[in-house]
C-alpha cells in the first residue's frame, strides 16, 4: 500500500479501542482491528489519538444524519474511505459511495459487501474521473475525512470544482490542518510512523471560496457533547486541547453550487 493509505489503520485502531470502552460505538471496526492480517504494533495506540479519532469520526457521523433529513433526495460519497464504518453506524438510506486506492477496496471488500444501495469506487480522489461512475444527483454531500492533508493547495483546488461542476449542489466536507499545525507535525504526528507527508493545510475559509464555493461550516473537532461523555483526567486532557489547539486543526465544509 502507499504510505498514505497506511494512515487508515490509525483512525481504525482508535474508533476500535474507543468502542470496546463504550465511548464510541463501531462494532465494525472492533471485528476488521480482530481479523485483518495488520501489525497494529506500528500503529500509535495512544488512548489521547484513540479518543481523537473518535471524536472526529462522531462529528462527521452527525454531519451525515442531518444531511440525510435535509436533502432525502440526494448522495453519499466518501474519499479515502479506508475501512471505516459510517455506512454502518448512521441510519440512513441514501445511495452511498465509499472510494479509495484500488488496494484499499480490494481490503474494504472483505468487510464491506456492495448492495443495491451501497458502491465501491477504486480510484484516487484526483484525478476526478469516477465521478463519470456516480449517476447524476440533484444533490451530494461529498467526505473527506483525514484526506486533505495529502493532497496539495492546486489539488484541493481542482477537486472542488470538479465536484462544482459534477453536482447541481453539493456539499463538501473535510478536515484540515493550519498551517502551524503542519510546521508542527513534522516532529509529532503519528502519520510518521509511515512515512506519510502532510502537505495542504489552511487557515482561512476564504482559501477555497470563489463563484459556486461559499464556506458554511468552520468548526471545532471537540465539541461540547462529547467532552461531556469523557471522565477524569480524560476530560480534563481533552478541555484543555479544546482551549489551546482549537485553531491548529478544524472541520469545513463548502455549499458548492454548479454556475
């Protein structure tokens, strides 16, 4: 696998860990960390990353639901999948595609079984030739947890509006690093531990505003409900990162609209 498509065993082991202490619920991660044929030894199995994790994957899950009530007539699609289990954990109906490196979704497929309902792409975000496999949609709601940091300012770029175009509406949602948090990173992060770069990051929404782009969404990764699900030292550990880090690394989301 490349290097950046090792990073999907770091949010895997986290929501895994997370869910077996309650935190969390995935039992769908719990059962790929027990049987996939992976060295979870190489992975960083801080319990501070494992709550990370699931905290952020939590915020993308409530993103989808309200999506799903507002727009009963539109798509799912997830970049750089990984094996994650959203299609698992939120109820929803909509038609959903999950998309990664083609050695992702030959792994995704042993867990992850396509329906009449749910597909699987095997492509890179970039270029942006899958989106021929998608039927037209009305609307979408495009993910992009833990990829944007991969991909560079001009692949960022081209990605939203290609997806401007594709879509009469859409919305696109992912996380990214500040600057700062990058420059950072070199020296702590556990993507390191695969030779994974980061190489976007961005502080200001304006970055990827323009005709068709309106930014609406510029949000904290630890949010008042689940800080109130932590105890202890937890919570205290997570208040704190709450007030000191909360520009280093957020969620944003754009209203695209095809001009």
């Amino acid at each position: 696998m490349k290097n950046e498509s090792l990073t999907l065993f770091i949010p895997l082991y986290g929501k895994a860990l997370m869910s077996r202490e309650g935190l969390f619920p995935d039992e769908t991660a719990e059962r790929i960390v027990s049987t996939v044929d992976y060295d979870f030894s190489k992975v960083d199995q801080s319990r501070k990353l494992a709550i990370y994790m699931a905290m952020r994957a939590a915020h993308y899950d409530r993103m989808v639901e309200d999506y799903a009530a507002r727009h009963p007539e539109g798509v799912i699609i997830q970049l750089g999948a990984g094996l994650d289990s959203r299609v698992n954990r939120v109820q929803v109906s909509l038609p959903w595609y999950d998309l990664d490196f083609p050695e992702v979704i030959d792994l995704r497929r042993d867990y992850y079984p396509e329906t009449e309902r749910y597909h699987l792409i095997a492509a890179p975000a970039l270029p942006t030739d899958w989106l021929g496999d998608i039927p037209y949609h009305g609307h979408a709601l495009i993910l992009a947890e833990g990829l944007s940091m991969y991909l560079s300012e001009n692949d960022m770029r081209a990605l939203t509006s290609a997806l401007r175009s594709h879509f009469g509406e859409a919305e696109f949602i992912f996380d990214a690093y500040s600057p700062m948090a990058a420059r950072l990173s070199r020296w702590k992060n556990p993507i390191n531990a695969v030779d994974a770069k980061i190489d976007f990051a961005m502080d200001e929404p304006a970055l990827l505003e323009g005709e068709g782009s309106e930014c609406i969404l510029n949000s904290d990764i630890i949010t008042p409900d689940m800080l109130g699900r932590l105890r202890g030292i937890d919570r205290l550990r997570f208040r704190f990162m709450g007030m000191a880090g909360k520009k280093l690394y957020r969620i944003f989301g754009y209203r695209l609209t095809k001009m």
